[in-house]
C-alpha cells in the first residue's frame, strides 16, 4: 500500500480493533444475554487465570447454549490460543 491508502488501512484497523475491545469490554453485558439463542455445538473455553472472563461466567454462557459445552485450560489466561496454543 502507498499513499492515502495506507493511511486508510490504519485507521480500519484501529478502528476495527477499537470495536472488538469495546464489544468485549464495554458492551459484554449485552452479549451475555445472547448465547442462549444459539443451537449449533459450541465449545466455550477459558483460562483457568483469566481474570476478564473467568471460567464462572463462560461455564454461564455454555449452560444457556443448548448444545455448548465449557472447559478450562490450566496454565492461560485470556488468550487461551496464544498462551497454550
């Protein structure tokens, strides 16, 4: 990329990301009563040292997908893919 163009790429990409942190952040609440409308299999994992979605509150949103389950990974955190890939 050259140019305005990459400066454009920039700031979708922050603002992108700007979005994500809010959606999980600022507005998890909201997603939080969702899950239950949810039939696919699902597998709802978290870290047992995560602090910002500790397994309580994913074992919660499994319980209300009727085809969820919900399982801990010991030795992550919130970045379970990262941390214990």
């Amino acid at each position: 990329m050259t140019g305005d163009n990459q400066g454009s790429h920039r700031a979708d990409t922050w603002n992108g990301l700007a979005n994500s942190v809010g959606s999980v952040l600022v507005r998890r609440d909201a997603f939080l009563d969702k899950p239950h409308g949810a039939n696919t299999p699902a597998l709802v994992v978290s870290g047992a040292d995560d602090t910002i979605l500790p397994t309580t509150m994913n074992r919660w949103i499994a319980d209300r997908m009727p085809n969820a389950e919900a399982i801990e990974i010991e030795g992550a955190a919130h970045l379970v893919p990262v941390e214990r890939p």
